[in-house]
C-alpha cells in the first residue's frame, strides 16, 4: 500500500480512494484549475482567487473553514494515481493532519459548489472559483 494512502488511512475518517482509471480522470480534470506559470491556480479558468502565504496553523485553519460550504463533499487530488472523496466536514476539521509542510501539493475541489483550493508545499493556500 501506497505510504500516503496509509497515512491517511491512519486518521479514520470517511476517505473514499479512487480507481486508477477515476483517479487519472480526476487529475486531468483539476490540471485544468493549476497554473502552469506558477504554483497555485489559474487565473484564465478561476476567479476570485485570494491567497494565503506562510501562514500560522491557527490562522490558516479558520482560513480554510471561512471558505468552505461544509455540506457535500471534496475531491483531494494529489497525483494521477492518488485521488481521494471525502465528507467536506472532515476535511476542513482535519486537512493540517492530512498534509506535510514542504512535501504536498494538491488540489481539492467541491463537489456541489464551484470552490476550489489549491495547497502549496510552500504553505501557502489559494481559493477561487472555478468557471468552468
């Protein structure tokens, strides 16, 4: 098993990890809201993009909670192979355990609004809106 997929695991919660064939789709779909000029989102297919940079734990939790609709769920894509599903709820109470400062990158998409957010292994976060 994946030493990612363990470490997750590990936090028991509602993780749904998807196929390889729906995890590689996932991945093509979130490269669409990544720059490819720099780390974060793209400007050309989301909007009102607000950004956090170096930022204190605490800080950045309420950041996060302030930004998302807690109903639903998210898509947490990691790479082309590890993409997982999980209850918004949970993730936004738990998402500073999920990931490694200077390690992980990943985008995460909700799954009833248009939200998206990108987190940087530079802790740094962005969140916009999706246009397409």
């Amino acid at each position: 098993m994946n030493h990612y997929i363990a470490e997750i695991n590990k936090l028991n919660l509602d993780v749904r990890w998807l196929e390889p064939e729906k995890a590689k789709n996932a991945y093509q779909y979130a490269l669409k809201f990544s720059s490819t000029q720099h780390y974060g989102l793209n400007p050309e297919t989301v909007k009102e993009i607000v950004k956090l940079e170096k930022y204190q734990d605490s800080v950045a939790k309420e950041w996060v909670k302030d930004r998302f609709n807690t109903n639903g769920t998210v898509q947490v894509v990691l790479s082309d192979a590890l993409v997982f599903v999980i209850p918004t709820d949970q993730f936004v109470e738990n998402w500073q355990e999920m990931f490694l400062p200077s390690r992980d990158d990943a985008i995460i998409l909700h799954n009833t609004d248009k939200t998206v957010m990108f987190l940087c292994h530079e802790e740094e976060i962005e969140f916009g809106q999706r246009i397409i």
